[in-house]
C-alpha cells in the first residue's frame, strides 16, 4: 500500500513542474529570443523568428504529450488498486459469512 502511494506521487510530481514551467513564463512570448522573455530555451529560441516560436511550441505540444500520458498512467494505476480494495473486501465479505455460518452451527450444537 505504501509502495503503491510512493509510486503515484512519482507520477504525480512531473505534472505539477510542466504545469509550473507554463506559469512561470508570464513575460513575452515563447520562441521570441533572448531578453525578450522566450530565450535561453536553446539556440534556435534564443535566435527568436518563427523557426524559435515553432521550437517553442514543439515543446509544449511534447510536454502536454508527457502530461496527458502520465495522467492516463495514473488513472490506470488507480482503477487497478480500486480493483484489488473491492477484491480485498469481497474476500472478506466471504470470510464474514463464513464465520457467521460456523457460529450459528456452534449455537445449534449448544441448544
């Protein structure tokens, strides 16, 4: 159970830094060159233009992939542990009758 926790905040953690990285260039436009609040993201976006603004947005359609995959592992990841919670609690709904069964056997024995 435990494991299973660490292993989603794993999956949990690059969501929140690509969705961070999207904020935190509030100033200029992506792909607009160097001080002008889209550089600094390699050569061709430093350059600025239009191949720095198609850079530019090559990365974020790459990081939304990255996202909407990792999202879609974590939702697995949950469908499958509510799978195995729901088994766990049939398997113990079983043993409940079980021993209610052995118990009223037990009482008729008694009378």
């Amino acid at each position: 159970m435990a494991l299973a926790r660490i292993h989603a905040l794993r999956l949990w953690r690059p969501i929140s830094a690509v969705a961070c990285e999207s904020r935190c260039f509030s100033s200029g436009e992506w792909g607009s060159g160097v001080g002008k609040g889209g550089g600094t993201g390699g050569t061709i976006r430093d350059a600025g233009g239009a191949f720095g603004k198609m850079e530019a947005a090559h990365e974020e359609q790459y990081f939304r992939r990255l996202q909407q995959e990792q999202l879609k592992n974590l939702k697995k990841h949950h469908d499958e542990e509510i799978e195995a919670h729901e088994r766990e609690i049939n398997r113990h709904k079983e043993a409940i009758s079980r021993l209610y069964k052995r118990r009223k056997e037990i009482e008729k024995h008694d009378d």
